[in-house]
C-alpha cells in the first residue's frame, strides 16, 4: 500500500473510532524495525541474521478500558482499528477504576537517535572483518571457549493520537558483547565478559562499536582476569563491604531501583506475570529508599543510550527528573493512565504529569510503564582507587550471571563473574564463584560510598522482560562505584 | 487458517532457488493470538494479534546466512527478497571450521489434532466472564489479577533439499489468576492449560482458592535458613524441570564442560531412581509436534530413566561442531517427568513426616552456577508450612538456593497423578510448550537460605 493512502486510513481510523464514542485512541506505524545479529562462536559464525517488521498497533481507551490489536497485513487497517475497538468494548465490562488519559495538547515533533554511521549500512564484510579480528584477539593458550556477539537495530515509526498527536522517530541501537571460557582447578567453567557501554555522549552507531576503550580494548583485560579466576579459591560466606563496579551495578539498579518504581507495578496491574513493588503510593515523598548519598535521576539527559528516545509510545517527550533525592523516593517511571488512576484514587495531584516511560517493544505490542535511563548519579568519594583504599574488608565485583529477585523486589540473589577481595584498603587476591544477597532497603541503608564522575558510564541493556504478552525493552544505566558495607557474600554451607 | 497464497509462492521460491543450486530452508509462522489481561479486578489490556512471519535460512559451503520477515509476505517479490538477504548475507559469512548440517524434511507431514477452531475465534467476552466469575464466587474484596493467552500457530516448512513439506496448525491456551489479599498481602495464584475450549474453567480455579483462603487466614510463618522437606508444586516442578533440562541435558553444555552433567556419560545414574525424564511428543498433556522447527521427525526421545542419563540433545551447531547427530528439538519441548506412587492429595502424602514447606510455585527461578546446577528462586503464591500434612499457616517469601543433583536425588515421594504445566512464554512469535510433570514431589534436605518478614 502507498504511504500516503495509509496515512489517510489511519487519521480517517482514528476519526472513527472517536466519533463512534472512544475516550482516547492512537496508532504506531512502523515502517521498518530491522535488527541484525552476528554471533561468532569459538570462531563459527553461528548467527547472521536479518529480521526485518513491520505492520500497524492501535490502541483504544473505550470506558476507561484498554483494547489494542495489530496486523503484519497491509491490506488491513482498517480491521485492525475495528479489532482494537471491539476489544476495548469487551474490556470495559469489567472495570473498577475506569482508566483515564486526561486530555493533553497535541505533541509534533521527531526524533533521530544520534549516529553518525548507521550500523545496518555498513557491508557485513566489513562487520565481520572486525569482529573476527577481536576474535583473534580473545584467543589465548587458556582460553577454552570465546564467544562475541553483536545486535544492531534500526527502528523507524510514526505516532498518531486522537488529540492531534504526530511523532516521527529513528531510533538506532547498537549491543555488543565478547566473552572468555575456561575450566578452572576444579573442572568447573569460569566465563570473564566485557559488554559495549557508552560514554554517554556522543553518537551510537556503528563509530560507537569500534571504540576501542567502550568494548574490544578490554580484550587482553578480560583474558588476564580469566587466567586468575582458574587458579583463585572460592568465596566463602560472609557478611563484608561491597565495591559493584558499573557492570554489576546497573545491574542493581535496574532490579531493585528501577522495576520496583515502575508504576504499574506499584499498583498492581503486573501481579500476574512480574510481580508488585514493596513501594506504596503513600512512600512516594516520604519513603527513606536509600543512605543520603543516594541520588538517582529517570533520564538523566543521556544523549547516547538506548533508553533516549525523544518521546514515548503515548507521544509525551522523554523528560528529566529525579527520582530518589538524597534517599528519599520523590517520583516514579510514570505513564498518563497510571498517574491519572493515582490522582484519581488518591483524591489529590500525587503527579503533575507523565514521566514519559510509556514504552511499546514491537507494534504488535501495546505500552506499558518501563525504565528509560535509570542512573545513579555521580557522588563525591573519589574514583575506584581512592574507594579501595577506604574499604577495610570487602570485595569489588563485576558483572552479573544470575539474578533472582522476590516477587515485590524486597530482596535479592545475585552471582558475578568475579571478585576481588579488597583488606586494609587493598586488593589482596582474585576470588571465584561470588554472590551476594540482601533486602532492598536495608541494602541501599548501607551505601556508604558513591564514586565521582571518572568512574560513571552508561551501561546498555538490551533485554528487560516484562509485560504480557511479554515484552523485551533496550534500557540504558549510568552507573559510578557503588559502595555497600554489611553485605551478604557467599553461599551458605 | 492460513490461505495456500503464501504456501504456493514459498514452493515456488524454492523451486526456482533449488534450481540454482541454492540450499535454504522456508519457515512460515503465522499467529493469531489473543490475550486478556486483568489487574485491580478490571480488565486492563485486552488484545489481538495477527501476525505472519518467515524464516530462511541458507548454507553455501560452510557459510551460513538467515533472514526473518515479519510484514505482509503476500506483497509481489517479498518472499524471492527474503531468500535474497540471506543468500547475501551466506555468501560473505565467515566460513566455519566444520560442515554445516542441511535441514532436510524427513517426512512430510500435516497435523492439525490440536486444533480446535473455537479456541481461534474465541470471544474475549468469554475470558470476561470467566474471570468475573471467580471474583464473585471467591468474593470481590480481593484484588484479583490474571492473564488468558489463547490463539493458534500454523507452521509451514519446506526446503531444497526435497520435494517435502511440513505443516501443522494447532491452537492453545494458557491461563492464570491471582489473588491477593489488600492488606495482608498474600497471594495465591491457579494456573491451566489446554488446546481446546472448556479446558479453562472457573470452577476450577475456584475450588482451589476456597480451600486455601483457610490457611491463609492463620499468621504468617517466617522461615529461617536451613534444611527442609519440600513439597513442590507441580508449575514449580515444571519450570524447575525446564532449567535442568536446559543446563543438564544440552549437548553443548555437556561438549563444552559448562553444564552440571558435564563430567557424566550415557548409562551413569545422576539422580534419584525415581527420576525418569522423556520428550514424547505423543502425550497429550504436552503440545504435541511431530516434527521441530528444522524439519526433523520427533519420536519418543529419552533423557533420564530411573535416574540413569540416557540421551542429550543436540542443536544443529553443536552437532556439526562436535561430529553428533541433531536431535528433533528446536521448537516446542515435550517434557514428560513420569509420575510415581504418591497419594493424589500432597497434604495427605506429607503426613507423618513433620515439618514439610509446600511450594506450588517458584518466582524468578536463575542459575548462579550452571557448572555446579545450582539453581535459585523464591516462593510467592499460595506457600504453606505443612506440620504432618496439616497447614500450619502460610510462609512468607523463602528463598531456594540448591542444586538439581540434590533436590532430584532426596526425592522422598512423586505423586501417582501426570498434570499439564504450560511453560510457554509469550516472548516473540507464540510457541506453545507444555510440560507433563507429577502433581507434586517432595524432597528432603531442601536449602533454604533466605526468607522475608512479610509476604511482600
Ligand atoms: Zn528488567
């Protein structure tokens, strides 16, 4: 179909619905959400792919209840308007607390992720050229298994809504990984990684993946650090201080910061999949989250990240705020609906407006309340050193394998690649197999150092489920040195 | 149903491709899913979707290249284009140091015996009343929340290395519900499963919380850390079980030395005797595929029997890099956990055997060590402490750290009854995957090394 026919079909669907009675009604169309992922194994191409979508989502408000369809088919629009219409009519036979999108003036504008080389124009030769020259680079008598991968996406789509909304975005993200494998001295397989991460500025295409000092330059470093793990002894159980460096970090923050203050979850519309929060309505401006050296902020004017994406699935523009002030909760990652079912239960304006989180994975996907850049902000205890030098029994740690978090986010189990123990203020040895545990609150009582801003960066997360039908969402983290005392390390014998 | 458009013009691409001496693989997918979902006792996103994807995928030598479209594959060219990217993309891959193993079609098939064609026009206003129905039977000062997936999956397979094709259209369902308690905060949750209409019911999922809102009346109970007598639920089974398979049982992580079954071969027994684990496609409390994704035949395919190790399963990759034969398990996994001799009621089966924590289910199950097959996880709905089979009260959130060597070699007693546990998720395109697991096992010398003070 020709885009312009399509445009009017859409506008003329929008048009409809409305006049039919709808409360609120919007359109995604994506011309394009390509995606390729190149994964070499051991030197074995085993991934080179290409996928390309495309198609149209429609949301309706009807009632104060959701309906929402989609359609790969191009021929169809104007069903799939009707489909997310008799859905919404359905839906609205059982409300409790009709869903409100409280009339907002139109938003016109674009939005083009900053690249200066977008990374599915490049020739795959010259893609491949590069990751095969890491390749070599990860190889290493030690070095049993090595595994890198890349994940480039190009995502162009329009927005429209039934209040005169038209948005236009390019979005661009680039992933990457390289990992090393050994068997250490008791047959079991030990994994050193580095994850691309950006400066948070700049640009993000392909120029961002080859930056040496964001991903491929940490290759001798990540094989040395493998080489200590084979011969380290495990960590024992322990309560100590912890030093998360940012690739443990973000982890932290985006499990036990970021997904409890997501405010579908606060009130209960994730129950069935995901989970609640422990934060209440009542917490937001009152709830002591963390030490006073907490500070973190929803956005964070991160030009380079794949949570920046100029505005949201609901058309309102990313904004910067904060969330947590000096550990005390202040706000939360909002959307319209949900802040107008808190205004309207609470009797009283808890929020002034959106946040800007209301995220959409794919056009067959309606949006729902997600991170954006999700930071801890810089603090003023120094960099990595001097924080070493001021921990007395303790261990830094780096990057995660597993993370288990309790259904409402009140506490936590986590294992990282590898430790190293930190007495009297320096790094005495490597340590294998570490985790950690806690409850949340507790655990951000306890931060007693956050480094200044050499040790920030902006880590990349490409893969955070949640929704149903399940949704997977690219979230960006500017994360310093985080510094936790009275710890649980280890695992229990 | 999907029309023979798409079909005849695959057919005809490959033709042609095959012709040229071309080897690729044509996969369609189409969907037609529809989910409700609710939250607060309202219905909070109720939706649909119609979605037709294809797969190609190309060896030239040693070099491989794929392609996936998701978009009106109806257009003029589209299809011919698709072959294209990925006949590019092979041509300038990185050889790899091994031969590539072809996706032949081994049989041509059509199934369509989990196909009901109500399921696929299902009205939504049924999921409606379904799940108004428990509010009202249960009582509506709960909050209740829950999510119905139903739709159907036609797949579509044919390749240049023969005339064959594969097809199979089938439909399915998955369903739970929560309740929780507004101040008290306790949850208890029900799930079900099928492929054709009157699988789900409310009375179902009624019955089940009418008797647990009792307990759960009583205080809650924290647990301290330490060594118990589990008994595990049958989803927690489930998707315990669907962890072991993947970290235990996948033939690169036994090649490659990752896995906890690393250092095992085929006839060494690794868990308890009451232990046997099989894919049988047959079994119809599974969704049942007669071929996988790659066009292989699927059979019964043992894994465990009796706790002695008898196969892995390899992905085309692994077996081409390691000299093996692929088995016929990209897709849909028919896990089949044979039942024992327990008594049907779990309560009933703990009698006399002191304290015992039942688990119905795991939330955020992870592996912290895949070497060593720890697992861990936390319990969430409608946990209990059992004093010899009588409920003590409800736990508040416990967490299992444990390896699958342990939890499945202590194990104390399987239930007589097979349930149906969907695992599927609804990541991507739907792909129904269902387990049959025992109703309940119970293992001794459990760890437990974490708890909360309070349900949340
Ligand atoms: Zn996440």
């Amino acid at each position: 179909m020709k885009k312009e026919r399509l445009i009017k079909e859409i506008n003329s669907g929008i048009e409809r619905i409305m006049a039919e009675g709808a409360d609120f009604c919007d359109a995604r169309y994506y011309t394009e959400d390509s995606s390729e992922t190149l994964t070499l194994y051991d030197g074995n191409l085993e991934s080179n792919e290409t996928t390309f979508e495309s198609g149209l989502g429609v949301r309706v408000l009807y009632k104060g209840a959701w309906g929402f369809a989609a359609s790969s088919r191009e021929v169809a629009p104007a069903v799939t308007f009707k489909n997310a219409f008799s859905n919404a009519k359905t839906a609205s036979r059982l409300v409790t607390v009709p869903l409100k999108m409280d009339l907002n003036p139109p938003v016109r504008g674009k939005y083009f992720s900053p690249v200066v080389e977008d990374p599915l124009n490049i020739p795959l030769e010259a893609k491949l050229a590069f990751l095969e020259d890491l390749d070599k680079k990860l190889q290493g008598t030690h070095i049993e298994h090595r595994i890198i991968e890349i994940n480039l996406q190009r995502m162009h789509n329009f927005y429209w809504n039934s209040e005169g909304s038209f948005i236009e975005r390019k979005l661009i993200n680039c992933f990457a990984g390289s990992t090393v494998m050994a068997l250490d001295s008791d047959g079991k397989m030990q994994m050193r990684s580095k994850v691309l991460h950006t400066p948070g500025h700049g640009t993000r295409g392909w120029e961002m993946v080859t930056k040496p000092e964001l991903w491929s330059g940490r290759a001798e470093g990540i094989k040395e650090e493998l080489a200590r793990l084979l011969e380290a002894p495990e960590l024992d159980f322990g309560k100590r201080s912890v030093i998360l460096l940012p690739g443990q970090g973000m982890l932290q923050v985006h499990e036990t910061i970021g997904h409890p203050l997501e405010l579908d979850r606060i009130l209960g519309y994730e129950l069935s999949y995901a989970g609640g929060s422990f934060v209440r309505l009542e917490s937001i401006g009152q709830l002591r989250y963390g030490s006073e050296k907490l500070n973190v902020s929803a956005y964070g004017s991160i030009a380079n990240s794949p949570g920046s994406f100029g505005f949201d699935d609901e058309g309102t523009p990313e904004r910067d705020y904060l969330l947590i002030d000096k550990g005390i909760l202040v706000n939360c990652l909002t959307s319209r609906a949900m802040i107008s079912e808190v205004n309207q239960v609470a009797g009283r304006q808890v929020f002034d407006q959106s946040g800007g989180a209301s995220r959409s994975t794919a056009f067959y996907r309606a949006p729902i309340d997600r991170m954006t850049n999700v930071s801890i902000l810089p603090g003023n205890d120094g960099n990595l050193d001097r924080i070493i030098s001021a921990t007395e029994d303790g261990l830094v740690l780096d990057n995660p394998k597993s993370w288990s978090i309790g259904s409402n986010r009140e506490h936590f189990h986590f294992s990282c690649e590898i430790a190293w123990e930190v007495k009297d203020g320096r790094i005495t040895r490597v340590l294998k197999n570490p985790t950690y545990q806690g409850h949340t609150l507790e655990f951000y009582a306890n931060l007693n150092a956050v480094g200044d801003s050499s040790t920030w960066v902006v880590e990349q997360v490409p893969n955070c489920g949640k929704g149903e039908p399940n949704q997977l969402m690219e979230i960006g983290h500017g994360v310093p040195v985080l510094r936790f005392e009275n710890v649980i390390t280890g695992e229990r014998v | 149903m999907l029309d023979q458009k798409i079909p005849d013009t695959i057919i005809k691409v490959r033709d042609s491709a095959a012709k040229k001496g071309v080897k690729a693989l044509f996969r369609m997918h189409r969907e037609k899913s529809h989910l409700i979902r609710i939250g607060n006792n309202s219905v909070s996103l109720n939706t649909s979707e119609d979605l037709t994807r294809l797969d190609v995928e190309v060896i030239d030598g040693r070099r491989e290249g794929s392609c996936t479209l998701l978009g009106d594959l109806e257009g003029p060219g589209i299809i011919e284009n698709a072959l294209q990217v990925a006949v590019t993309k092979a041509a300038v891959a990185t050889p790899k140091v091994y031969e590539p193993i072809e996706r032949v079609i081994e049989n041509e098939i059509e199934e369509e015996n989990q196909f009901d064609q109500a399921i696929e026009e299902l009205d939504s206003g049924l999921k409606v009343d379904t799940y108004s129905a428990i509010m009202k039977s249960v009582g509506e000062d709960y909050n209740y929340s829950g999510s119905w997936s139903s739709g159907s999956t036609e797949i579509f397979l044919s390749g240049t290395a023969n005339d064959k094709f594969a097809w199979r259209i089938g439909t399915d369902q998955q369903f739970n519900s929560v309740l929780k308690h507004p101040e008290e905060k306790w949850e208890l949750a029900d799930f079900q499963s099928g492929w054709q209409v009157g699988d789900v019911t409310a009375e179902a999922t009624v019955e089940k919380y009418l008797d647990l809102i009792e307990v759960f009346k009583k205080p809650g109970i924290r647990v301290e850390p330490g060594r118990y007598t589990v008994l595990f639920g049958a989803q927690a089974l489930a998707e315990i079980l669907q962890m072991l398979i993947w970290t235990g049982l996948h033939g690169r992580h036994h090649e490659e030395k990752i896995g906890w079954m690393s250092e095992k071969k085929a006839g060494d027994t690794i868990l308890s005797d009451k232990i046997t684990i099989i894919d049988d496609p047959a079994n119809l409390h599974t969704f049942s595929f007669g071929f996988d994704l790659n066009g292989l035949s699927r059979h019964t395919f043992p894994f465990i029997e009796e706790g002695v190790l008898k196969n892995l399963f390899y992905d085309l990759d692994t077996a081409g890099k390691y000299g093996k034969k692929p088995t016929p398990h990209s897709g849909s996994l028919s896990a089949v956990m044979r039942a024992g001799e327990g008594l049907t009621n779990p309560f009933e089966a703990a009698r006399n055997m002191g304290r015992v924590l039942y688990i119905p289910a795991l939330h955020y199950i992870n592996i912290p060590n895949m070497s060593k097959g720890l697992f861990t996880g936390s319990s969430r709905f409608s946990a209990i402490l059992l004093e010899d089979g009588e409920a003590a009260g409800p736990i508040f959130s416990t967490r299992i750290t444990d390896t699958f060597q342990n939890v499945f070699s202590n194990v104390e007693i399987l239930s007589r009854a097979n349930l149906s546990a969907n695992v599927s998720n609804t990541y991507g395109r739907r792909m129904p995957e269902a387990f049959a697991v025992p109703s309940y096992m119970i293992s001794n010398e459990v760890k437990i090394t974490d708890s909360a003070e309070s349900f949340q």
